[in-house]
C-alpha cells in the first residue's frame, strides 16, 4: 500500500498580518540602506562636519534611531527601556518641545559615543521596533512608524550630500564611490518648452498613501499660461552665463544674491574650479572634467534666478512645476541608482512630456515656502517638523540622484535658504508663453 504523505497547511494570513509584514519589511529596508550608504565610510570620515547645514554621517545615523525611540518606542512600547538617558538631548536635532539640544555646528566634536555604540543603539531600537510592529496595531502609529521611515531616507540623501562635502573640503580629495565608466553624452538635446494652458488646477497631495503635513490639504490654484522647459539647463547652458560674465553683472542678480556674490566670491557652482583652462568639477567619485551635456548642479537660488533672467526666461512657481508632473511616473536618476550624480539626457525629450523631472537634481522654483490654506502642523513636537521653518526659504521640486524613490511624488516640496548650494539643486526654465 502506497504511503501517503501527510500535508501540512496554514491558515491565509489576515489582512493585518499582511499589513504589519508588509510595515516590518519596509522598515528592515530602509535601515539597510542607511547601513549601505554608510559602509563605505570610515570611523573617521563619520565624524567629519565640513559646513554649517551638514551632520556628521555618525549623527545622523544617531539621530534617525532617536527618533524612533523618542516618538514611537518610549510612547507606545509598553516596559521598553530607552538605550542610553542621555541621548535624548545629545541626537534631538530641533524639537524644543522633547527637550534641550547641542548646538548644530558642534555635532563633530561628539568623539562619544563611538561608532561602534551608535551601531549598537540602532540594533537596540531595530529590535524592539520588531516588537512593536505586530498585527492589530493601531492605525495612527502605524503612520507615525512610517513618518519614522520617510524622516530616515530625508538623512540618507543627507549622508551623500554631507560626505560629498566633507570629502571636497579634504585636500587630499577622496572618492565616496568609484568613477561610472559610461560615456557621457556628446551634446544634449534640444529644448522643446511644453505649454501648459490657463486653468484652475488642483494642488496638494491627493490619496490614502503618506505625505508630509506641507503638502496638505489639497486646494485649488489659478495658473496663468505658462510653458516649461522640457529639460534641466545643462552644464554647457550655464557656461555659457559664465562666459557672459554672469558672475560681475549686477543687474541680473537680486539684491540678496548680489551681496551673496560677493561675500562668497562666488564665480562658478559649488565644487567646480578651472584647471589650467579647463573646468573641473568635483563629484562623489573624485574630480572629473566638467561634462556639459549633464545637468548643473550645486547652485543656489540666487544663481538660478540670475541664469533665467540672463536666459530670458524665470523659474517655474512650485504650482507650475506640480501641474507639470502631476502625470509623469516617478522615475529617474534616484538614489537606489547608485550613480549619486546628475545624467545627461540620453533622448530628445517627448512632445508630449518634459524629461528628468524626479531624480538628477532638485529643481528651484520661484515660490517661497509658504502654508497652504487651511494648513495646521501636528499637535504636539511632531508640530516642529516642517511647519515652523515657513520662513526665508524657498521651495525646490522633484527630487535628486541622491533621493530615495518611494520618497519621492510630484507633491513634494523641498526646501532651503536661498544662499544653499550643497544639495544636489539644478535649474529647469519656465516663461508666460508669450
């Protein structure tokens, strides 16, 4: 008589067990990929703070598990024992509201605890983050762990772009990655401005998935007729501004732009300087040859604003960039690419649709960063995430080569003083339409 082999079987998964999978396997990759960005990088090169807007990449990897453990683990883990009393002020970036904080310029001086004792206070709260991630878990802190999640990949692109200047502050010139051996693009395609039509538009983010509190609520917007570029300008555009003596024409600049000119001696991007005739720039795998078919970066609002006054044309109003992606699928140059710099448009752009809206770099628009209407920041310290810096700062769009792609939508508003120059930030052009 043939033996019968006996069958197990399992119940079908619950809908909230898929959910709290589903919560626990996005959670394990996003802390991977900080523990990715950081592996190349020495004990040393994670204490280094080579300008004012960075953090050491030992910060932030601190900072990103306090926060975990301050809004999540110690509110909603029932008997969870903080690492280490005294982080809670060490690793708080600008909640007043959790408690003191050292001062930023000073986050390279915290010698302790080593890095070994911050790779250690992230296993602690991985752990027990497992714990708290369990089916049957409420459904606002399953939105609080997933605030966690996006408050974490804001600090990956800032690793990149913080060691990307800290290693150009170094004389020796180190290289976060080795070179990309493709061959850069012999010119790039021509502009071909997309028209938008006049029309009352909605804006703000729309749908069940996450946004940041600056993106809500949804609202309607009149925009006038506009078009837009169907590409960033590129390197070889902005030479030409140079060239044109960009850099000594007062009458092109703001008044605040002009005066940041000259403190600064600007005269070029950050991270270019011209070698024996030839410009060079300095990327994430060393100095390299400027190539003028990729995407200018590293400029500040006030030189965005100069080169499209200088072009004839100005920057997009956040409203006009959002109408423009609102359709297009977010893809491109992101960070999961592992390029970590702008690519040169392989194709002329589509008739229909502008090129390298998400990814390459992060797009200055004309807007100030404002609160919608009907705008309220979360009750409590979570209050202090975005809505307290609606003040002197200007809103970029689209995303960079250092951007995390589920991080990334078309209503999402970066932004910055507009003196910053160490983010991945570009220009793309805009006119009436006239």
């Amino acid at each position: 008589m043939a033996h019968m082999k006996s069958v197990l079987t399992f119940p079908p998964a619950s809908p909230e067990e898929k959910l709290a999978a589903a919560l626990a396997e996005q959670y394990s990759a996003v802390r991977q990929q900080t523990e990715a960005l950081t592996a190349p990088l020495s004990a040393e090169d994670q204490m280094v703070q080579s300008c004012p807007e960075a953090s050491p990449a030992k910060w932030h990897q601190a900072h990103t598990s306090w926060f975990f453990e301050t809004f999540i683990l110690s509110a909603h883990l029932p008997g969870y024992r903080t690492f280490d009393q005294r982080f809670r002020d060490l690793f708080n970036s600008y909640y007043n509201a959790v408690g003191q904080q050292p001062e930023k310029a000073l986050r390279n001086t915290f010698s302790r605890p080593t890095l070994e004792e911050v790779r250690k206070y992230r296993a602690h709260v991985d752990e027990h983050m497992r714990k708290l991630i369990q089916p049957g878990m409420p459904e606002a802190l399953r939105k609080l762990v997933v605030l966690g999640l996006n408050h974490e990949q804001q600090h990956q692109e800032l690793i990149v772009t913080d060691i990307k200047h800290a290693f150009w502050s170094n004389p020796v010139r180190p290289a976060y990655q080795q070179a990309d051996s493709t061959a850069a693009a012999v010119a790039a395609p021509p502009q071909k401005p997309q028209r938008y039509e006049e029309a009352l538009y909605e804006i703000g983010f729309e749908g069940s998935g996450f946004c940041f509190d600056n993106e809500a609520p949804r609202h309607k917007v009149f925009v006038r007729p506009f078009r837009l570029a169907s590409r960033p300008a590129t390197c070889g555009d902005y030479l030409a501004f140079i060239e044109d003596r960009g850099y000594s024409r007062p009458e092109l600049w703001l008044s605040d732009g002009w005066r940041a000119v000259q403190t600064h001696r600007w005269s070029a991007p950050l991270y270019w300087e011209k070698l024996n005739g030839e410009w060079f720039q300095f990327t994430c795998s060393g100095p390299r040859k400027v190539e003028e078919a990729e995407p200018v970066c590293h400029v500040s609002y006030y030189e965005a604003d100069a080169f499209a006054r200088w072009a004839g044309a100005r920057l997009p109003t956040e409203f006009e960039w959002e109408v423009a992606a609102a359709r297009l699928p977010v893809e491109g140059n992101l960070l999961e690419q592992g390029k970590f710099h702008p690519q040169p448009l392989s194709n002329s752009p589509e008739n229909d649709r502008p090129a390298q809206m998400f990814g390459d770099v992060w797009e200055w628009t004309a807007s100030a960063y404002l609160a919608y209407p009907g705008y309220r920041p979360e009750a409590g310290a979570l209050g202090e995430y975005n809505g307290k810096f609606m003040s002197g700062q200007m809103v970029l769009r689209g995303g960079s080569c250092a951007t995390p792609a589920s991080h990334i939508r078309a209503t999402y508003r970066n932004f910055f003083p507009p003196e910053t120059r160490w983010q991945f930030s570009g220009i793309r052009l805009a006119d009436d339409g006239n």
